[in-house]
C-alpha cells in the first residue's frame, strides 16, 4: 500500500508495538513522522561533536565498550553488569542488573548504542538500566555473534527480572544502515529510542509517494532550493553534509512560509473587521485618574498611549503587542486604554493566566481607581464603574454577581483566568480584551474573547507581555499584531543586584538566609522561590531497603519542605508564609494580602508569583534550584523586589556544575538587568520552535530549523512571497500543497488548518 503524508501510520508497515511507543511522542500520521527530524549526526570515523550532557537529560550514545565486569551488590543479594563506554570523547558508566544474558553480548570492544537518563558520581556521567543496541563496526563487517537472537534474549530475560534495560533487535536493514557514513540521531525518550524512529522513518519512506511540491519551479530555482521530497529523504537518510544542508535550506524555507502565510491570512482577515470607534472624552474617567496620580507618565508611557489611542478611535479592531520590561508600568497603561473605551459605553476584559495574578489585577486596578470603581455603592465617584472578578474557585454568589454585572453592563472592567473563556460568560457589550502574557495562551483561547463582540463587531485588542521578545522575533511570532515596546522604567524604581549562590557550599547557603533575617531586621520582607509545591509523591511507605537501593531521581527543593526547614533552622520566629497553585482560592489571596499588608515577612512559594505581584516592601529574592528555570522567567522573577524606595537583592541559588548550560544562563542574568539582552540569550540556548506556540491551538511545534534570530532574510522573502499567494487566494484553495504545509508544520494536532477566528 503506497502512503501519503496524510496517511495514518496504522497504514504502514511498521511493528504496531513501535507504532504504540510514536504515538507517545504524537506521531500518528506519515506526514508527522517524518517532519520529525534528526537533532544531530554522527559521522564514522569522527567524534561526536555533543556538550556534556547534564543530569536528568536523556541521550544516546554510539561508542565502544572499553570495560565490563560484573560486580557483587553489597546490600543486596546479586550481581551486576558495568560496562564502559568512550564515544571518542568522553567515557560513559553503564549498570545493567540480572544481567546474565546481557555480560554474554556486551563484551569489550563491542560497538554499542546506549540511551538513558544522565546521573552524575564524582563527576563521571552514568546510565542507569540504559536501553541498547549492538552495532555493526565502522569498517562496515557484520556484527561479532548474532546480534539479532541474542539481542532478544537478553530484552526477555532483563524483563524477566523486572527490570526496565531493553536490548533491542538488530535487523538486517538496522546493520546495513547503521554502517551508513552518516548516522542521525532523533530526539528520544525512554520509552522509545533513536534507532526505532529511524527505522520506522526508513519503513515509511520506501512506500511513501511523491506529493505536489508547494513552490513551482521557477520559485524553486529562483531560491536554489530542491524539491520538498528530496528534502525529506535527504535530512533522514543523507549521502553527504551537502545533503543535509541542502535539506535544511529547504525545510527552512518552509517553516518560514507556513508561518508567513498563517500571518498573511490573519492580516487580511482583520482589515475586514469592524469595531467600536472609541475617541478620547474629555473629563471622562481616563482624564479623573489622569489627574489622580501622584506621578508623572513616563515618555515611553505617553508614546504608547498616544499609539493605542490612535487605534481605538479607528472603525477596525486594534491588535496590538505591548511589551516592555518588568516594571516599566504597562498595567497602568493598559487601564487608561480600558477606560477610554468605558468612557465610551462599552466594556473590557483582562485575561489572566493565573488566578494569583488575576487577583493582583483586580487588586491594583481598584486601588488606583478607588471611588471611580464603585458604581452602585455609597461613596462612589459620578460616573463611576464597576469591576468584576471571575476566577474558577470564585464562590458561588460572587460568581454569580460577576456574570451579572458583565451580561447588564454594569461592570466597565472584568478581571478574569480561563474561566472568562467558559460558554456561559456573555457581555453587554464587550469593547476590548486584554491579554495578559500571551505566550501562556493558544489561539483558540484567544479568539473566545473575541468572538464576544456585539453586533458582529469585533473588540480591540491588547496582548501584554512582560517577556520581553527580540525585535525580529516580535515580528514573525506577532506578526498579525502592531508592536509597542516600552523599555524606560518609572522615576524611582531602584536597581536589583543578582548573584549566583552555590547550594554545594553549605557557608553560602547560611549566609542567603542570614542576608534574609538583615532584611527583615531592617523592616522588609523576603520571597523565596522553589521549583515544586513538595506534595507530588504518593504517600506509599517503602521500606528501609528498598529506600537503599533507590536512587532519588530529583534533588530540587520544595516549597513545603522547605518553609518547614527555615521555620525550625535559619528563619526561626519569622512570620512564614506558603503560596503554590494548590491552595484553595481564599487561602492564596489570604496569602497575597498579608504579605502585601506586611504580616508576612518571608513568603515562600512557586512562581505563581512570576508576574504582576507587586509588594514594594519586599527587597529580596531567593531563587531555590535556580537552573531549573529558563533566563526570561528568572528575570521575571527577580523583578518583585525593588520595586519599592529601596534596592532589590536576588540569589540564584543553585546546584548546577560551574561549567556547562544550566551555569551559562544563570550567569548571563547575574550580570545583565536588560531583559532583550537576556530574551536573545533564552532563545538562543532553546528550541526556537517554542516561542511559535502563539501560533498554534495547543499542538506540538514542528520547527526545527528556522532560526528566528539569524534567519531575517530567509523570513523576509518567505513574507513577500505569502503575501502574494494570500492576496490571490486568501483561503489556499488554489494552493492546497501550501495549505497543507500550513497544516502539518503550524497545526499538527488539528483536523484543519485553517485558524477559527
């Protein structure tokens, strides 16, 4: 049976067991599977070219076995199986327990694949229980013994046992390829390995037929680019490094236009829209509060203030990005927008990724309005509004009187989480939507909101990022929306020292928290941050033994565990706060609101304090475990402290190597407050197909080659040349090998490609 790229995989020949273990990574149709790519090659004959790997990364090893030997467990009965692998570059540790059938096939100078999870001792890299393979030998002889037979016996045997290393089965094809110049390495996991995608990939590319190539010709040699179906063929089974770079200009080329052409249809499609035409009003709620504040706009304030302004009063909707640096007072912007709209009789709505920063919204928004927020209460300002909040744990009657409040109209402003999002919740006349940190929300989600307009009239739009985003960046993530960017941050607002504090050393570790009992002699208060809440493990007792012989397979802090720790050491008679995702709704606001009163001295939580907190007393930031986080969320992080008339202190608190990724970034964010620097430092160090997820309802991305920093020029071209197509034939349908690109690089997980909006 010949396949397409629609074809499901259940169509193919490949072993339904390994088509079970593809639809865990979601590969479930032809098309998926092979835009799933190599991450790098090995080239025979030449060394790996990979950085030391870190803990708890999972990675696949080629080398050849220098050591094995069988070593006594001293508690426990038994044996087992050690082995030493060099890659040509570094040695590698492998155990193998009940491993009598496996000691019989990985003997030295064997040539195997290894792939595991990475564990540090005394600073030598170990794979525990690592699955493997038996390879054929770099000049290309079979394999010594038959890898094939004994490969499978020692699979069942160590499954036998009940223990989780799997031989896998060395076919004839698997050692016909696997002696190939140039062998590619996928990005795997433990339930399935490199060799098994390439395999499959190799099944489903032998009975797969040529699709129509979405550029012609001419666009093809315009760009020296080769066809779509050598490109694929050539990135999975390449003859040369010419092949994989003439395969990757053209996968290049394609995520660029996929992209561009999704944001060519969005354009046209807003020019099309219409929306409410809201103008300044003179002596109107923006101009009350205006007058009320006891500070002056910045310029960067005024200059974006002037440019949503301008949108507002426009007949189509706004769709804008607002992006500035922590701090730079992009809510009160956002609310003097919100207003000008209310001054026109309609309404606004704020969407929150988080019910902790929903609260803290509606927190500040009613202590700048005051009286101008208390429409229908006694001591109200005239012409006052009212403002909602509506957040999933809500009480019942609150909820209740929220929903109310939106679907008359009496409130000017709704503060809500995904809850806003739910069928139920109507407005009056909803004007503009504010999104808050867009990146934490798909398209689907935010066009509900859109879709709540009255009279077919669509409301403006505002997506607020505290991220900040390179230039370039902004442009192909955003580029249905205009851009504003504020960098300039209020007059007074004080600077953050940052330091990297090693946890190894346990005299640096008093100190953090001897720093944290200064601040608090001195009248302040002090955020410490984990990584976890500390109540995910199960509460199955193991015994003694068995507690022995387990190796803990993560050594980060806990909230709970910790808290507990400074109340009975370091932090003793502190008032002690605990915030996470977890806790009922009346308790974190209960939370929020005695630390923001100063009845809390040490608030101790995860980053559900991420963004929009706002404690001026609070002057330093413990981050525990810092290098599980990524640098924009560090940086996002460290801007709660300083926010008052003193400055801000932040400790990375850290037990990554001094050496390696993990210490690169947490040294980038010691020595630089500039959160465009540091966005570019982010996303250089990750998978820029990530960041794309604005794009995407949800679904995994299928990136893997644009680079969104370097790549301007390819991104330009790619633009210039949707914008033609779309102007044509704005739904594709004269285009349909370019729809379907769209579908399988931007949309992988929907039935269409075409984005409802």
């Amino acid at each position: 049976m010949m396949l397409s790229a629609a074809s499901p995989l259940t169509d193919s020949s490949v072993d339904p067991a390994l088509l079970k273990k593809l639809a865990g990574l979601e590969l479930t149709t032809v098309g998926e599977l092979l835009r799933y790519v190599p991450r790098r090659y090995l080239r025979r004959g030449h060394l790996s070219e990979s950085e030391r790997p870190e803990v708890g990364e999972w990675i696949t090893v080629i080398g050849r076995i220098k050591k094995a030997q069988m070593i006594q467990m001293k508690r426990r009965y038994g044996q087992f199986l050690k082995i030493v692998v060099n890659d040509g570059r570094a040695d590698y540790e492998a155990s193998f327990f009940n491993a009598r059938w496996i000691q019989k096939v990985l003997r030295p100078g064997t040539r195997v694949a290894l792939a595991g999870t990475v564990k540090l001792f005394r600073d030598q890299i170990q794979l525990s229980h690592p699955d493997w393979m038996v390879l054929p030998e770099d000049d290309g002889i079979e394999v010594v013994g038959n890898a094939a037979m004994i490969g499978e016996l020692a699979a069942e045997e160590a499954e036998s046992e009940g223990k989780g290393s799997h031989g896998s089965t060395a076919s004839p094809d698997d050692v016909a390829n696997f002696s190939r110049d140039i062998i590619p390495m996928y990005p795997a996991t433990k339930d399935v390995q490199t060799w098994e995608i390439w395999r499959a990939v190799r099944q489903v590319l032998a009975d797969t037929v040529p699709a129509e190539d979405p550029l012609t010709e001419a666009q093809r040699a315009e760009r020296g680019l080769i066809t779509a179906d050598e490109a694929i063929s050539r990135i999975h089974l390449p003859d040369s490094l010419d092949d994989i770079e003439a395969a990757r200009a053209r996968l290049k080329f394609d995520e660029a236009l996929a992209v561009q052409t999704e944001l060519a249809r969005r354009r046209l499609s807003a020019v099309s829209e219409s929306a409410r035409s809201c103008p300044h009003v003179p002596g109107g709620l923006e101009d009350r509060l205006l007058e009320r504040l006891p500070f002056e706009l910045t310029g960067g304030q005024r200059d974006v203030l002037a440019e949503i302004g301008e949108d507002l009063a426009g007949e189509h909707p706004m769709s804008r990005l607002l992006q500035g640096e922590v701090g730079s007072g992009k809510t009160l912007v956002s609310l003097l927008a919100m207003l000008r709209v209310v001054d026109n009789g309609h309404q606004c709505a704020i969407l929150a990724p988080t019910e902790v920063l929903a609260a803290q919204h509606y927190r500040t928004v009613m202590t700048m309005l005051g009286d101008l927020a208390r429409a229908g209460e006694l001591g109200a300002a005239d012409g006052a509004t009212r403002v909602g909040l509506l957040t999933g744990s809500l009480g019942t009657a609150a909820k209740r009187q929220t929903l109310l409040d939106a679907v008359t109209g009496e409130a000017g402003i709704v503060i809500g989480t995904h809850a806003l999002l739910e069928e139920h919740v109507e407005f009056f006349d909803l004007g503009m939507v504010v999104v808050d940190e867009q990146h934490r929300f798909g398209v689907e989600q935010r066009d509900v909101l859109r879709s709540k307009g009255r009279d077919e009239t669509r409301p403006h739009f505002l997506v607020m990022t505290a991220t900040p985003i390179p230039r370039t960046v902004a442009m192909i993530t955003f580029g249905d929306l205009e851009t504003s960017v504020m960098t300039e941050l209020p007059r007074g607002r004080q600077p953050i020292a940052t330091s990297v504090v090693p946890m190894r050393n346990q005299k640096w570790v008093d100190r953090v928290w001897a720093r944290a009992n200064e601040e608090i002699d001195a009248g302040r208060q002090v955020y410490v941050v984990c990584t976890k809440i500390g109540d995910e493990q199960t509460n199955v007792k193991k015994s003694k033994k068995a507690a022995k012989d387990q190796e803990p397979d993560d050594d980060t802090v806990s909230v709970l565990d910790l808290a507990e720790q400074l109340e009975a050491g370091p932090l003793a008679g502190r008032r002690i706060g605990i915030l996470h995702g977890r806790l009922p709704a009346d308790e974190k606001n209960d939370v929020m609101d005695g630390f923001t009163r100063g009845d809390v001295d040490v608030l101790v939580a995860t980053t559900v304090i991420e963004v929009g907190v706002d404690v001026p007393n609070a002057t330093m930031m413990a981050i525990v475990n810092a290098e599980r986080f990524g640098v924009s969320q560090l940086h996002q992080l460290r801007g709660r402290v300083g926010r008052g008339r003193h400055a801000g202190l932040c400790l990375l608190m850290t037990t990554a190597s001094d050496v390696g990724p993990s210490m690169e970034r947490l040294r980038a964010v010691e020595a630089s407050n500039d959160g465009f620097e540091l966005a570019r430092v982010d996303l250089a160090q990750r998978r820029e197909g990530d960041i794309l997820g604005s794009l995407q309802s949800g679904g995994k991305s299928s990136l893997s080659f644009l680079s969104l920093l370097d790549d301007t020029e390819v991104i330009a071209d790619a633009r210039d040349l949707a914008e033609q197509i779309v102007l044509d034939d704005p739904d594709l349908v004269a285009h349909q090998p370019l729809a379907d690109l769209v579908h399988s690089i931007l949309l992988p997980s929907r039935a269409e490609y075409l984005d409802k909006s």
